[in-house]
C-alpha cells in the first residue's frame, strides 16, 4: 500500500498504469522515490537481521 500511495503521490501512477510497468521501470522509480516518501521511512526502521555469522562479520567491520 505505501509503495502504491508513494507512486502515486510523487509520479502520479496510478493502479492502471503501476500494472503495466515492467519489473526493471518499478525498480527504477522505487529506488528513486525520496526519503520523505512513506516506503523508504518504512524499510529504514524496518530491523535487518543477519543468519549467515559470515555475513554478520563482514557487516560488524564495515
């Protein structure tokens, strides 16, 4: 909902035309919506968790 609210409001796309865009254009405008729309707040508070101890290491270091 907030993805579909956020194009909305900053590309003015509506239901219609957000189902007729190909995977590569959504990508494109959800990595570009800004950081007051309501999808990027949400996967900024959203907790990131790490199984792979690997993987876990290498993020500690950087």
């Amino acid at each position: 909902m907030a993805i579909e609210a956020d194009f909305m409001r900053e590309y003015r796309i509506d239901d219609s035309e957000l189902a007729r865009l190909s995977w590569r254009r959504f990508l494109v405008l959800l990595h570009g919506l800004s950081p007051e729309a309501l999808y990027p707040q949400l996967v900024e508070k959203t907790p990131k968790q790490v199984d792979d101890t690997e993987a876990a290491t290498i993020m500690s270091q950087a």
